[in-house]
C-alpha cells in the first residue's frame, strides 16, 4: 500500500467493482461494467489497483500482463480529483508493482483527442509508435498506441 497526500493507493477487491464501473462510465464513454471489473481482479494476468481518499474511490488503473509486456486499461480519476497527481502517481505505484511481476515493457492506447492524457503518458516516459485508425466509436477517434520500453 502507497500512499500520496490523504491518497491511498491500493489492491482493487471485488467489493470496488461497482464504484469503479461508476467512476469509469463517469470518464469514459466506453466503461467497463461491473463483471467485467470483477474478472480483471480474479484474473492472475491482471493487476488491479484503486487509489482511495476518506473510503472513497476516486481512481483506478490496471495492467494485463502477457510475459514481459503489461498493457495498461482503466485509467480514470473522479473529476473532482483531477489534476492533483493522482494519476500520475496511480499509474507510477502500478508499473512500480508490474516490474516486481516481471513486466519490463509497458503499452496502452488512448484517444487521439485527449492531451490530458498524452501529456500524462509522456511525462511518464511513454512514446507514440503507431495510431489504430478509427478504433474508438462513440465519436469515432483513432488511437494512438503508446509504449515505454525497458531500454528508454
């Protein structure tokens, strides 16, 4: 457990599962649903974690692990969290941990249109190497396929 301001970061339980399937339908128009939470955390390939404040969730964040690569999912912060490093320090604490399991090589996609997002993956050390052309629906938006590799 880690821990930034009165932020606890954390293993997702089963029990989060329908906050964070609210949260994330609150910051993504294509959210996961509540099973779908509770086989990513039953799941020995997945690492699952929240970031907690006061008893509430306020993010959340996994990583699917394939051998030595980790395909981040699930990034979202509640909105009035935002903008506070919780993100950041979400996803530092999950790589963290991924690289303790073996993870040397990290990947994820994101909308072309969300800066926020890219400027965050960036600082982190991520780099576009490839764009899914009209991946995303719900407006229709490419993806941009970013990774940060062990050697950068």
């Amino acid at each position: 457990m880690k821990m930034i301001r009165e932020v606890i970061f954390r293993r997702m339980r089963e029990g989060d599962a329908p906050s964070a399937a609210r949260m994330e339908a609150a910051c993504s128009r294509e959210a996961w649903s509540v099973g779908a939470f509770v086989s990513a955390v039953r799941d020995e390939n997945a690492l699952y974690l929240v970031a907690e404040r006061e008893g509430q969730l306020v993010g959340c964040c996994g990583i699917w692990q394939s051998f030595e690569e980790g395909d981040i999912c699930n990034v979202a912060v509640e909105q009035s969290c935002r903008r506070k490093g919780i993100g950041e320090a979400m996803l530092t604490e999950l790589m963290r941990l991924a690289k303790q399991r073996g993870v040397k090589d990290f990947t994820l996609e994101v909308r072309s249109g969300n800066e926020a997002a890219i400027r965050l993956y960036e600082k982190l050390g991520f780099q576009m190497e490839g764009i899914r052309k009209g991946f995303y629906s719900n407006p229709r938006e490419d993806a941009l396929i970013l990774w940060k590799r062990s050697g950068l």
